[in-house]
C-alpha cells in the first residue's frame, strides 16, 4: 500500500510541482490549499503518514498548523516536513523547537524531496516498530544491575536495544535513543561510513547494502562494538564503546539549522531529548556514556570499567 502524503501550500503551482515528484516517487498525495483545510483532511482522513507543510500561508499559517498537530494526540506522531523559501536560521530553528526535525528549501530537487520524506517516514516507522516490540519483561529486567554486551550488525544493535530498555522506567522512550547510539557504533564507528558518504548513500538508496559490503571486508568481521549496563544508586548507565576513530561529536548534542535539511543526523541529539537525561561523548569520540535519573529507585553503588574489558569476556548478543 502507498504512503500517504499531505501537502499543504497556498501556491497552486507549487503543490503541482510536489505531487508530480511525490507520485513519481511512489506516494499518494492528498492536497490542501491552506492551514484549516490541512487540519480538516487530517481529522478526517484516514492514514495520513506525513505531512509536507508550507510555513509561509495567509491565514492559518505552517507554524499553526504545527502547533495544532503536535496538541491532538490522534496527530501528533505524524512527521512533518516543513517547506519553505525562507532558509533563515532563526525560522528552522524556531521550527525544530517546535518538533520540525525535516526541512525542505525552495527550490529543491525531487532527489532531495523524495529523500527527505523517506527519512521522515523511516524514522517515524522506526520510533513506532521500537515502541511495539518492546518485550514485556520489564519487571524481571528492571532487577539488573549490571551487564555486559557486544555486538557487530545492525540486527544484533537492534535486539539489544529491545532488551535492554526494559530496564529502564520508560522502555518506549529508552528503546529509541538506544537504538540510535548502538546503530551509530556500527555505522559511523566500526565500519567508517562518515556523514557526508551517508548522505550520498541514502540519496542513491544504498545505504544497507554498504553496511553488508563493509561487515563482510576481512577487516571488519571480527571488528566488535560493546556495551555495559549498570544500575547506580539513583542512576541507570549505559556505556557503548566502538573501535572506531572517533570523530567530533560537539556538532551532533543539538539539532542543528544546519542539518535540518539533510535526510540524517539527528540522532544522537533526538536521544538526547527523547531517552536519556545526560549523554556524555569521551576521549577521541568512540565512547559514549549514557544516564538515566531514577526516582525512588534503590541500586548497589557500583562503578563502571574505566577502560574497555578485553572482547572475549563480553557476552554476544545473537540476533
């Protein structure tokens, strides 16, 4: 079944141009010529994905609209992509405050288009697969006190984020930020795909079948990523640690203007503001420390490794 894709802009050639290139791409577009007409179809249409959203609209304009998505509870999942000429710094930045993390500038190409609402909706499918497979053990889990991981696919990343968010007091959120950082690990740190070379990859919709390529190099197959687990007085910890170079993380703790255009990199800030209360980079950038502030919750005092255990006394996480 196609996506289903609503686009919303008062200029009649410019919701021609995006449903040319949505529907070569493979989406159904429903369109709206205004902000009320928008929150009308999407109160009353159902299954709508996402939502590409002029910002600047006589009336009702993309800010609230917005702002009316994010207040309804049966809407406020849908990602929205918000398109507009104004590229001002301040304007995305008020809109990724508003939770707008995807942005289109006009004009744009229907490459980029295509590949920006993709990211959209793969994240937003993402978020929603994480939060239904979380397991149900929590109350088992939530009795751990330490562990110790190692893993090296994206399979084994993703199963470890499963499991592993059941320890925390909010798997939903926890599963998310997980995921992010251990699939991070593997992508950017163990097998040295750098953000530009991602980006080429996800425009040329290769970007799984160079993370094959590149786990399968004679170099990278006994290449491990690890995690340790802790629960600390008041504080549940999470350290993952990859063989990576490391690389400057400084840029990446906020949802940056910047890269408010490109189909990645929001996640380690999206973890940040979603699943954890503090995330930490160490060294070089191949470490990260991850906490969680716990209410009322009694631990063991315990201390972390201070440097990474020896591979083979880690546990692997089979997929």
């Amino acid at each position: 079944m196609r996506k289903k894709i609503l686009s919303v802009d008062d200029d009649a050639l410019n919701r021609d141009i995006l449903s040319e290139y949505l529907t070569e791409g493979g989406y159904e577009v429903i369109e709206a010529d205004d902000g009320d007409t928008a929150l009308q179809l999407l109160r009353s249409v159902e299954g709508i994905d996402a939502i590409v959203l002029d910002r600047m609209m006589p009336r009702l304009n993309g800010m609230e609209v917005l702002k009316a998505v994010k207040a309804d509870p049966r809407l406020k999942d849908i990602p929205v992509i918000m398109q507009s000429a104004a590229s001002a710094r301040e304007q995305i930045l008020q809109g990724i405050k508003a939770g707008v993390y995807y942005y289109l500038t006009k004009p744009y190409e229907d490459q980029m288009l295509l590949a920006i609402v993709g990211a959209a909706l793969s994240d937003a499918a993402s978020k929603k697969r994480l939060r239904e497979e979380v397991s149900q053990q929590k109350r088992v889990l939530g009795l751990m006190e330490q562990s110790r991981f190692r893993f090296r696919t994206l399979e084994e990343a993703r199963n470890l984020a499963f499991y592993l968010a059941n320890c925390f007091p909010e798997p939903e959120g926890a599963v998310y930020g997980l995921n992010e950082l251990l699939i991070n690990a593997i992508e950017h740190g163990n097998l040295g795909i750098t953000y530009g070379e991602k980006t080429q990859l996800i425009l040329d919709g290769r970007l799984f079948e160079e993370i094959d390529r590149r786990l399968a190099l004679p170099e990278n197959r006994e290449k491990w990523a690890y995690l340790w687990f802790e629960a600390c007085g008041r504080e549940l910890r999470v350290r993952i640690k990859d063989q990576g170079e490391g690389f400057d993380w400084r840029p990446y703790l906020e949802i940056s203007p910047e890269r408010a255009t490109h189909p990645h990199g929001r996640g380690i800030a999206t973890s940040k503001q979603m699943s954890f209360t503090s995330v930490e980079y160490i060294g070089c950038g191949n470490e990260v420390l991850c906490t969680v502030a716990l209410d009322g919750r009694g631990a063991k005092d315990a201390t972390l490794p201070a440097t990474a255990a020896a591979p083979g006394s880690l546990d692997l996480v089979n997929s």
